[in-house]
C-alpha cells in the first residue's frame, strides 16, 4: 500500500526558503501512470495545488508561486522535495505532497494517495 | 486560467439529509472534474473522479454527475462522519490544476 511521508522543518523566517521532502513508500516512484505533487492549505483557507513532476525530472508549476518553487525527484532514494524561496507569512500553510494518477482515453486525472501534511510557518 | 466556483459556500444538514454540491467552472472541462472530502486536521480524501467515478471503498451514497461546466456531488443521506468541507478540483488543463473554495457541511 503507497503511504506518502512529508517532512521537513516547521518554522522558516520570513526571507528565506522552504524546504519539504516527501517520501515514497509501498510502491515504485518511477511509474509512468502517475506524477508527484505538492499541495497547500493555508490556515483558515482552500486547497492551492503548487507544484507536479514527473519521475522523468518534467515539472510545471502554479503561476502564482513559479519564480520562486522549485519542485525535484530523487528516485533512487523514493522521495520528492518541495524548495519555496523568500518565504513571506502568506506562505504559512499546510503542506501536503500527493501522487496524481491518470487514465489515458478517459477524464480521470486525480490525487488519490496523500501524505498526512506538514504545517509550516513563516515567522521571524 | 479556469475559474471555479462552488455553491453553497456552506449549508447546515441533519443526519439523514439529502445533500447536492454544485461546482461551476469558467469554461467546459468535459467530465475532467474530482471532488475532495477534507476534514481538520485530515489530508483531503479523493471521493469521485472524472465526475462521476466513485473511488474504491467510497460508501456508495456518495454520487457525482454532470459535465461541461456544471457539475454535482450528492450525498444521498448524510451521515456523521460527511460533515466536512468539500472540494471540486479541475484536471483539463493539466498540468495547470485548480481546486474551487469549498463547501463546508455542519451540522443542524
């Protein structure tokens, strides 16, 4: 059964970057039926989907963080890592790193495996 | 960018209730649409996809239909444990992927 694992430091001053790792158990991180992703929620807030890749190393990102996200996969060791520059409060959340598999031919593209999510705050 | 939105916002149900979500986005989206079960302190728990596709180990008085730009989840009668917020969230214009703002379910 794949479980889904983020770790990483829960509180990152303002300024400065991010760091998240998501480690992949229970199944291959190199299938090429499914991408990698990372996902936030901020505080009293919805779901913001941040980042995808594929075990290929092909990543696409939400405009809205793109200049300053950074989303890598390390198959070797089953983990992905999430690196988020020049933080600033809006970036206090609760992170979540989730496989997204997809059907070809049919419209089924979805998260179906999540990690139990990582709160991070941004503060000095 | 697909703009999504869901209606209600929030709604109040007694248990037994029949419960109807509608999320409705910018432009058609075929039936590329999921929708999320999310409660505190929980990771959100994938319910339906392609809009109607139930997830394995789903309670079957969960359905969702529609297509386009409207799209429906129902909870034939609610229970308990679906007092939640509820996400639809659009996979058409992957990779760029959007959730809509919820819809939270409490209690009468």
């Amino acid at each position: 059964q794949l479980q889904l694992q983020e770790s990483g430091p829960g509180l990152v001053k303002p300024s400065e970057t991010l760091s998240l790792t998501c480690t992949v158990s229970g199944d291959s991180i190199s299938s090429s039926r499914h991408y990698w992703a990372w996902i936030r929620q901020p505080p009293g807030k919805g779901l913001e989907w941040i980042g995808t890749i594929y075990y290929s190393g092909s990543t696409s990102y939400n405009p809205s963080v793109e200049s300053r996200v950074t989303v890598s996969v390390h198959t070797s060791k089953k983990k992905f890592s999430l690196k988020l520059r020049s933080v600033t409060a809006a970036d206090t959340a609760t992170y979540y790193c989730a496989r997204r598999f997809f059907i070809e031919g049919r419209p089924i593209d979805a998260f179906d495996i999540w990690g139990q999510g990582t709160m991070v705050t941004v503060s000095s | 960018d697909i703009q999504m939105t869901q209606s209600p916002s929030s709604l109040s149900a007694s248990v037994g209730d029949r419960v109807t979500i509608t999320c409705r986005t910018s432009q058609s989206i075929s039936g590329f649409l999921n929708w999320y079960q999310k409660k505190p302190g929980m990771a959100p728990k994938l319910l339906i996809c392609g809009a109607s596709t139930l997830q394995s180990g789903v309670p079957s008085r969960f359905s969702g239909s529609g297509s386009g730009t409207e799209f429906t989840l129902t909870i034939s009668s609610v229970q308990p444990e679906d007092f939640a917020t509820y996400y639809c969230q659009q996979s058409y214009n992957t990779p760029l992927i959007t959730f809509g703002p919820g819809t939270t379910v409490d209690i009468k």
